[in-house]
C-alpha cells in the first residue's frame, strides 16, 4: 500500500499532474450498501464533491433490505444490530430514534436466533413429539460449553489435532458425540435424542455463519470474529432506515441506481501489462482533463466513468465469481488466492403468515430435530429433500406488530434449491414439514409467504462471508489491501480500494463491520488528501 507520506511529497508524480488538471480529486465508489454509504459520506463530510456511487440495483442498501407488508416490517437481509458498546450502527440509530419502539422481545443478550421473546424453544422430532426440556437444556449447557472450546484455538494459539480436520463442525460434533456417549446417567433413547440434536444445532450455526455446513468453517481462525459487547436490537422501523440516514444529505447527482459495474480498469498511467494498446476509450479519458486519469470504471451500458480512486464494495460472492472479469489489469495473484479461499455462502429467511397461531403461547420457536440424523456427518440433501436442512422457525413478536408470523431459517446449497422453487412449492413443504414435527395434521397452509434469495441473486451471489477452512484472517487482510501495492512514484497510488464486511478482519459478517470498513476506505483518502483540503480553495 502507498504511505500517505509519499503519496503527495513529489510535484511530478502521476497524483499531483492530474490534481494540477482537475483540482479535485475524483472517487467512484461501487456498490449503495452500508460500505458504500459510510464511504461516501464520509468523503463528503470531509470536502470531497467529485463523488460518485454506482449501485447495481434499484436501491439502497445492499444486503440490507427491509419489506413493509400492512403494518409490519420484515428483514429480508440484516435484522439484528450487534452489541452496543462502540457499535457505530447501534449509535447511529439510537441517536435518530429508531430504537424507541424497541420491544423487551426485540433486544437479546448473549447468542441469538431470528428473533426471540419471554419462553421457550420448543424442539420437536419428526415424530411428532417434543423433547423434554431438561433434556435440551442438558445438551444445550453440553454444546455451549463445547463451542466455547472452539473459541480458543485461535485466542490462545492451541494447536489443531489432525482428528478436527480444522473444521468447526467436525471438532464440535466429535466432541460432543463422545462426551454424550460417555455420559453414564443418560438412557440410551435420551442419548439418541442428544445425538440427533446435534446436527439441528450445527444447522443453526450454519445459518449463523452463511456457510453450507460447520465443515467448512475454520476451527483455527473461528475465534478471530469479535462480538461487541451488549444487547442486540432489532429496528422496528426497519434496517433500511440505517441505510437512509447515510444517504440523507448527499447531493442528487451521487447515487446512480441501474449501474451494474462491467470491469475497473486501473493503473492506467503505467503501460498496459504485456497489452501493448491503450483499453477501451483510454484516449478519451486522456485528452479529457488533460492528464490521464488512473483508473476508469466501465459499466455494462458501456458509459466509461474515470476517477482517481475506486471504492469497490461488492460482495465476496461477486469477487469470487467475477473478479477475473471484474479488473483490467487482473488483481494480483495472492488477492485472488485470499478471495477464494475465504468463505461466503447464502441464508435465506422465509416467513409465513398465519390467520390464527396454532403455537402456545409460550413457545418462541419450533426447532425440528431428525431422529434418523442421531448418527450422521453430511449436512447435504438430495435436492428433492432441500426442506430437510431447514432449523426451525422462530415466532415473530409481539404479534400486534408482526401478526402471527414464522420465520424460518435455511443455508447453503439447499437453499439455493429453495430460491430456484416457486412460493406454492416452498410453502407446500414448510407445511408439511410443520405439521409432521407438530404432530397436529390440520395446520393450514399459511396464508401469506415471503423469502429472501441472495445466492441466486446477481448483484450479491449470497449473505456474508466466513473464515474458510484453509483460510485466516491474513487473508480478510490480503483482501482489504489497496492497489497498486507498488510505492513507485511513477503508478497513482491507491487507485482501487475495497471495503465491504468481507475485508474486516475482527467484524466480517456485520453491518458494523460493513459500515466501518467504508469509513477505513474513506479515511485512506482523507489522509492522503489532507495537504489539499487544509489549504482550502
């Protein structure tokens, strides 16, 4: 990465000839979710006004998305704010007042499902039947105490045996298996209970993750995500209203929704790699300010927008699939290794709408435990059983404000299976599938579906990312890393940045981590023009 001291010290490096042209300096940020935004707004607070942002969509806020249906408001992508001590997105919304509504039901403290009120999950088996309580409460104490264990391979250095693959879900299911099978109190039709139940909760953390199952998660670099400290909260306005007061106060000309981005073509000024023409419309961009701009963004309209910098916050999932596409020239090779060995899945919500509960009133989830799965490993379906994989569903509340509403939790490959059937199929099968766990046959379909499908879609190819098996945090940082790496005078530095919850190292996976990474972005820039802007005009 270019220093910031050596960034401006020489009159005639590429910066200063084009600053010397055009006076103010020009960023293109790609992408109107949370890291856009708070990039963005950041570079506007601080003098910059050559700022564009190219969003895909027809809207803001990326994998933020809140649906309003009658009086309620549902969450397609991000639900909870995450702790609240130095959360920037918690102080942001309860400055503006976002939390005031806020139910006793819609703040958690410790680890969370969907959303969780006064009572219990109700865990019932495809037999029909429940388990007792003190029965999950044992192994919810048990699995707990064994997750915490996976904390501590990255936290306190402990080597990873040959046995755990490195692999969240096989230390935890194997080290749970053992302790239950050893436990000499517990029949043998409870210990088969606690077996199946450990597939239903690795399922849960699946979700949790975005990964298609705790196989794939890093055991060694698990405790690297950092939770912040507090209660998590639900906005009863709306996640999205978050995205709006990033966006509140932007000049109309910034964001341009419909821009889909076809390729950033960077390091203009330096030869082109082993090319030996100019790319596309180069000549224009060169004759335009009288100095060639560094990089130019091609969008697939074919309009060429040149800029100085670019704040490129796609998700993981896009890089993954596109980045060969993406950037002229291509990223270099340990970027593109860092973005394919780091994870990044999809979890999708569906939520159902019922006339009348047939839940009691004083369960907050109906969790769905396989007998037949007491002695598996694989968390994959054939694509005809793709409802096997879902967790549960938890009982939105209050009812007053949500209705009598389920929402239910699914991830990886079958719920990409899931996206690609039509609304009648996926509420057939949560019926089904409601009614055989129940045991209560007469469960009607429910009258109202709506769900969420973020690997299918384009613009985003699943929910957030993970610390892959085989992966670290070095690699979260290899991402993050801006282009060019040289410190060459003779290249722009610093012309294409990336931001997005995938290049935060402490916080992947979050709105805040989102949202801070923007505002790291930003302040790379801040600081490189700080010389410029202290002047004044």
């Amino acid at each position: 990465m270019q220093s910031c001291e050596s960034s401006g010290d020489s009159a005639d490096d590429p910066l200063s000839r084009g600053l010397r042209k055009r006076g103010q300096p020009r960023v293109v940020v790609i992408g109107a979710g949370l890291a856009g935004l708070a990039a963005a707004k950041a570079l506007l607070e601080q003098g910059f006004t050559d700022v564009t942002v190219l969003e895909a969509s027809n809207r803001i806020g990326g994998r933020v998305q809140s649906v309003k249906l009658g009086q309620a408001t549902f969450e397609l992508g991000a639900t909870w704010i995450h702790g609240t001590h130095g959360n920037p997105i918690y102080h942001l919304a309860e400055a503006n007042g976002l939390l005031e509504e806020t139910t006793d039901g819609e703040r958690s403290v410790g680890r969370i499902s969907l959303y969780s009120k006064n009572g219990v999950a109700c865990y019932l088996t495809n037999h029909g039947r429940r388990i007792p309580k003190d029965v999950v409460e044992e192994f919810s104490d048990l699995y707990n105490e064994v997750y915490n264990l996976t904390q501590e391979f990255f936290q306190h250095g402990k080597p990873v045996n040959a046995e755990s693959h490195n692999s969240v879900g096989v230390f935890t299911r194997e080290k749970v298996r053992n302790r239950i099978r050893e436990d000499p109190d517990d029949p043998e039709a409870t210990k088969r209970l606690k077996l199946a139940m450990i597939q239903q909760y690795l399922k849960v953390e699946s979700c949790e993750s975005s990964s298609h199952s705790m196989d794939e998660v890093s055991l060694s670099a698990f405790g690297e995500w950092t939770e912040i400290p507090g209660a998590h909260h639900i906005i009863p306005a709306g996640f999205a209203r978050v995205a709006e007061l990033l966006a509140a106060g932007f000049p109309p000309h910034v964001i341009r929704l419909g821009k889909p981005v076809r390729c950033v073509h960077w390091d203009l000024q330096a030869p082109e790699r082993g090319r030996g023409a100019p790319a596309p419309g180069q000549e224009e961009e060169e004759a335009a300010g009288g100095a060639r701009w560094p990089v130019a963004v091609e969008c697939e309209d074919r309009e060429r927008v040149p800029a100085d910098h670019v704040i490129v916050t796609v998700s993981l999932g896009v890089l993954q699939r596109q980045h060969h596409s993406l950037f002229r020239p291509g990223l270099p090779a340990d970027k593109a290794a860092a973005i394919a060995r780091l994870g990044f899945g999809a979890t999708d919500k569906i939520f159902l709408e019922f006339a009348e509960p047939f839940w009691g009133p004083d369960c907050n989830s109906l969790q769905f435990v396989w007998e037949d799965e007491a002695d598996g490993r694989s968390l994959s379906y054939p694509p005809e059983r793709w409802f096997r994989k879902l967790c549960g569903f938890d009982v939105l509340y209050p009812p007053e404000r949500y209705g009598h509403v389920l929402s239910g939790w699914i991830c990886g490959r079958e719920a990409l299976v899931m996206e690609q059937s039509d609304d009648q199929a996926v509420a057939d099968a949560c019926t089904r599938m409601l009614r055989q766990f129940t045991g209560n046959p007469n469960i009607p379909k429910p009258r109202r579906i709506l769900r969420s499908a973020w690997g299918s879609n384009p613009y985003f190819r699943g929910s957030y990312s993970y610390t892959q098996v085989g992966s670290s945090g070095a690699d979260v940082e290899r991402l993050a890393k801006p282009l060019p790496y040289s410190e060459s005078s003779k290249t722009a530095p610093m012309q294409v940045l990336f931001s997005g919850e995938a290049t935060h190292r402490q916080y992947y996976s979050t709105t805040h981590g989102a949202l801070l990474s923007g505002q790291r972005e930003a302040a790379r820039l801040i600081e490189m023009y700080r010389d410029l802007f202290q002047q004044g005009p």
